[in-house]
C-alpha cells in the first residue's frame, strides 16, 4: 500500500476510472477514429475499446494529451491534487514516491493543458500596473469590485503606451475608472478610451490607487518561486495564466476532476 491509495481524497483506480470515461467520452463511447459509438467493443472495463470498423483499439488515456502516460492513473489523480494545492515538487514525490523529474513534467502538462479561452470584461474601478519578472514584464489589471483580473506578458525590456493601450482597448469597459500610478506609459489614456484615469503620484507616497494590483504581483512573485523554480522566460506566460486561472476560476482547482474536466473536455475526433 502506497501513501497515496490510503487517502481519504484519493478515490481508487476504479472510482477514477469511471469518473474519467464519463468526462472523456460523456454517455457512450464513441470511436475516435470514425466517431460512431456503434461499432465499438469494451475490452477491458472502462480501460480498453475496440472499433470493429476502423479496426483501432484505444484507451482513456491515448484519446486525450494523457497519451503514453506512465505514471498509474491513482498517482497522476494525486500528482493533480498536489499541484492544485500548490505543493511544490519536492513535496509532491514525498507524497506519491514519483521521481522529480516525473513530478515537475507532469506539472508542466497540467498547466500546458489547462483550456484557458475565457473572455473577462473588467469594469467600475480598475487598477493597472506592470512588474518586471524575469527579462520579461508584465502588464496587470484588477477589477476590484468583481474580483477580477487580467494579466499580460509582454517580452520587451521595457513597456510603452500602445502596450498599456492595446490592454485596455480589449479588456476595460468603456466608462471605467482606470487608477494607475504616475507612470508616464499611462498618461493620456482617457483621450484613447472613454474612462475617467486616476493617478497616484509614488514619488510623493501616494500608493492608494494601485494597492490591489501592486498585491496581485506579490501572489505572483510567491507562486512561482514555490512551485517553478526553473521557470525560462518562454514559460512564463503559460505560469502566468495559470495563476490567472487560478484567481478567476477557481472550480478547475477545488479537486482533480475539476481539472480533468476542464483540460479533457470535447475529445478531438482525428477525422
Ligand atoms: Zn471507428
């Protein structure tokens, strides 16, 4: 018995298993070859089909990005569980006696897979501010009133207007208040879009107006020290949207099969 198969949070293979067939597949399971569930033939329960038209056999896993996986199904379920709970890797293999490359891969595979196409509107007060994070800078949004928020990673040395504009144009509701600091990459917004722009002077200690957001890159910063150590410059706008999801959509991180819905939805039918 590993640490793991004894965990109250930790259904078994079977439990799981189902779980995963109902997500993948919905009500029947269809061939991902010719898209007909009538020809198809269970093989081994919920683990393996057969299509006697197309003549493929297929599993849960070689349908979806799980393909080729070789950690067992109760550790890539506790592998999730960790990574939600933002354990870092180390912690992780402590638990399910993964090695650490293993670990850290699978990590990556579950933000990489996240299915992140939300459209956010934010509104009423917005707070906007960029950060440097590692050769790169990112330009932040928070709407305070509706917990939400919108970040972008932008690969320049430094940021200017039509990058701060571009944001807004996209993301900010005509009619906002836009509270920034007294940077000058900001200055003039309101000509541009239809919003009222307040600024805090920090030269002169002022640091009301962008409290919120300032606090969002402190989460920021925490989050990807604890759980990617590594992280390149290229990686960082996958991390950031994670984190992003994170703050805004929390029901892909309350359990694992949160997760698995939302990255093994709608399986791509390879017609
Ligand atoms: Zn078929």
């Amino acid at each position: 018995m590993t640490f793991v198969s004894s965990l109250s949070q930790i259904p078994d293979e079977k439990q799981i298993r189902k779980e995963l067939k109902k997500i993948i597949f919905g009500k029947r399971v269809k061939c991902p070859c010719c898209g007909r569930a009538m020809h198809v033939q269970q093989l081994k329960k919920n683990k393996l089909w057969r299509c006697r038209k197309c003549r493929n056999r297929f599993s849960l896993t070689s349908v979806t990005w799980l393909k080729g996986m070789k950690i067992s199904i109760v550790d890539l379920y506790a592998l999730i569980w960790c990574w939600q709970k933002k354990m870092n890797v180390q912690q992780a293999c402590n638990l399910t006696e993964l090695s650490i490359p293993t670990a850290r891969r699978y990590y990556e595979l579950f933000r990489d897979n996240l299915k992140l196409d939300f459209d956010v509107i934010l509104e009423d007060k917005v707070q906007m501010d960029e950060a440097f994070v590692k050769k790169a800078f990112i330009m932040g949004m928070k709407d305070i009133k509706h917990k939400r928020i919108k970040l972008q990673v932008v690969m320049k040395k430094a940021p200017d207007k039509h990058d701060a504009m571009e944001l807004i144009y996209q993301y900010v509701k005509p009619g906002s208040t836009l509270q920034t600091d007294g940077g000058s990459i900001y200055s003039g917004c309101e000509n541009w879009w239809p919003l009222t722009h307040k600024r805090d002077i920090h030269k002169k200690f002022e640091f009301g107006l962008t409290s919120e957001i300032e606090g969002i890159w402190a989460n920021l910063r925490t989050f990807i020290r604890r759980m990617y150590h590594h992280v390149t410059v290229e990686k960082l706008p996958k991390i950031v949207a994670e984190f992003e999801a994170r703050f805004m959509h929390k029901e892909i991180f309350d359990n694992p099969l949160g997760f698995l819905k939302n990255s093994l939805s709608c399986v791509r039918l390879a017609l």
